[in-house]
C-alpha cells in the first residue's frame, strides 16, 4: 500500500494515455503503527476503554461518522414482531429508498441489514478478475474481496483508478465522499468512470455511506449498465443499530442481489423505522442545518487547538499531526474515544459530540493537549 501520508493528492483529471500503465500497490500490506487491540473499526468503546480503567465515565465514542442527531421513530408494536415481514412491508421501504436516493425506478433498490452486509455480498454478485480500490479508504471493501479470491490492487489517485478501468473484468471501487479524509469527487467525474467501465466491460462501484449531504451521487444516473452505489443508513439518521444499508444498481443485478441475499433480510424493526426516515424530507432538512452547525463548531475548536485538520465529510474530522497516537491516547485518557488507523500514524478521525456536556469534555481535553 502506498504511504497515505505522503501520497500524492488526488487528481480529478482525464487520465492517461491508454498505453500508460499506472503503478498500483497489491493488498493487503500495512505498517503497523497504531497501539496493538485497537478495533479493525470505529465502535467497540468498552473494548478499547479497557486499557484505560482510570478515565472517568461516561465515556464519549467520537470514534464512528455517526450523526448525534438520531431520528425520532415510532417503534412497531411488539405483536408486529410475532410475525415475519410481510412482501408489501419489503416493497413500501423499496420505494421509499428510491425517492429518498433519487432513483426513479423502486426495482434497482436491494435493503440490506447494514452497508456492511452488502459490501460483503458484491463479490457474489459481480463475477471479476480483479478488484482496484482508490484508497486508502474503508477496509471493508478490501477485506470483502480477498475472502472471496479475488486480487484486490490500490491506486492512490483518480486518473490512475481511471487507466485501471480499461481492463476488462474489474472492479473498480471508490468512496465517495471517502472515508476518512473526506475527499470528495464530482458525480460527473464517477459517471466518466462508470462510462470507461461499460466500454471495457468492468463495473464501477461507488460507496456513498456519506454522501447523504454532498449533492454528488451518482445514484440518479441509474440504471447505468456499469454502475452500483451503496448508501447507509444509520449514519445520517444516526440509528446504526438499526443496521440498515441499500445496494441501488440496474433491475436485473438488482434482482439477483436480492436472490442472494434470500427472503427477510431486513428485520421488521427496520422496515418500518427505514419507511418513516426515508419519507421524512423535513426532518432531514433540519437535522442537515444542525450537523453543518456541529461540523462548522468541530472545525474551529480544532483551528484554535493548533491541529491541522482537512477533510469534506458533515460527519467527521481528520486530524493530520505527527503525535496521533499520543493525541489518541490523551483523548482516551479522558473519556473520549476517536479512532486512529493502522496505515497511517499520522491520522486521527473525530466525529461529532452529541451533547453540550460531551462538547465541553472534548474542549476541555483538547486546551489540555494544546497546553501540552
């Protein structure tokens, strides 16, 4: 894997000559610099909070790029759990998905429990050679991959990832906006991509778990033949425990994810709590001002301690600062969990407080670290 920490930015251009091969780096293959036990993914406060018995509680998890803005959802009745889904429950949170993420035609929609559980399934459905990341960027989609066979390659930069897609029978993988820097390409741009993709006869899946507030989805484009976009849930409507995550590609792939996926793969509790969500446009309206608020508050608290942050994701913050590992451990110290990566010693990701009282420990925490 190429250094993310001296990397070259990403470039939004057209590319390279078609005989131009770009330099990839073949996974996995990581530089252990982050405190050993550290989850493989945001969460698991209690696990992590075991190596520090003396930091008061409750604890904070910052950790994950979850809003703090949960949505209000009436529960079903508990007699609703008595029975399986029924089919209409199933096609209502279709719909419902498919105007919430501008897709005109409910068919393209699979309803997974959680992105995570598609991702998983992709290899299934898209039968590949190769599979290229534009990374570094969320491990699931490696890992996804190399269980099921299949090469995985990754390429630190747009027009690289653009020569990549010429090869016939690849995958071509790409998080937008990514996670966790935030960088975020224009859907006009990922529709090029997918165009190169179709004439080459490879895919382009684009992960948009954050995209929710961006205005770039490629989502709309659909029913592109090339083309399959992932979107989350639980981070925007802040019910990650609902684990509810939609896969939106052309009918007939569509359908065939949802073969494989089998019957009831999203629980009662989920249809219905999805259905309300999705339908609520007022609700998401409101609570997208609230967040813009809260990142607009995160980047100047960070500004004011003297930490070099960047990043365009709503939802979190990446701070670049040589001593990560230490800040971690000072913030972990205090009650206040914040995730590090394996790959890159000099990263730290910081999603949004939820409360005044959790907003005034991280500023405490960090005026501490700053007179440090």
């Amino acid at each position: 894997m190429a250094d993310a920490g001296v990397r070259e930015k990403r470039q939004e251009g057209k590319g390279y000559p078609p005989q131009q091969v770009p330099a990839v780096s073949v996974l996995p293959s990581k530089t252990l610099s982050a405190p050993n036990h550290i989850p493989a993914h945001g969460g698991q406060v209690q696990k992590v909070m075991q190596m520090f018995a003396d930091a008061p509680q409750p604890f904070v998890d910052l950790s994950t790029g979850i809003s703090p803005f949960a949505y209000p959802a009436k529960l079903p009745d508990i007699s609703a759990l008595r029975t399986l889904p029924e089919e209409a429950e199933e096609i209502a949170l279709q719909c419902a998905a498919a105007t919430a993420y501008g897709v005109f035609d409910a068919s393209m929609v699979v309803a997974g429990g959680g992105s995570q559980s598609l991702i998983a399934l992709l290899p299934r459905v898209l039968k590949v050679e190769r599979a290229c990341i534009l990374g570094p960027t969320y491990s699931g989609h490696v890992q996804a991959w190399t269980q099921n066979g299949v090469p995985v390659s990754e390429v630190p930069d747009f027009p690289q990832l653009q020569v990549v897609a010429q090869q016939k029978n690849t995958v071509c993988i790409v998080c937008n906006p990514n996670n966790p820097d935030g960088h975020l390409i224009q859907a006009s741009h990922l529709l090029d991509l997918a165009n190169t993709c179709q004439a080459a006869g490879s895919w382009l899946v684009v992960d948009e778990a954050f995209a929710d507030m961006t205005g770039q989805s490629v989502a709309p484009a659909l029913p592109h033949p090339a083309l399959l976009v992932l979107r989350s849930f639980g981070k925007t409507y802040g019910l990650p425990g609902i684990r509810l995550g939609f896969l939106l590609a052309q009918p007939n792939l569509a359908a065939y994810a949802r073969d494989l996926l089998g019957a009831w793969p999203v629980s009662t509790i989920g249809l219905s709590v999805g259905c309300q969500a999705l339908q609520d446009k007022e609700w998401l309206r409101q609570v997208s001002i609230k967040l813009r608020a809260a990142s607009a508050r995160l980047k100047n608290l960070l500004t004011e301690t003297g930490l070099n942050h960047k990043g365009q994701a709503v939802l979190f913050e990446l701070v670049e600062c040589e001593q990560a590992a230490d800040l971690w451990r000072h913030l972990c110290q205090q009650g206040i969990v914040t995730r590090i990566f394996s790959y890159n010693a000099h990263w730290l990701r910081m999603g949004l407080p939820a409360s005044e009282q959790q907003w005034h420990r991280l500023e405490i925490a960090l005026q501490a670290w700053r007179a440090l």
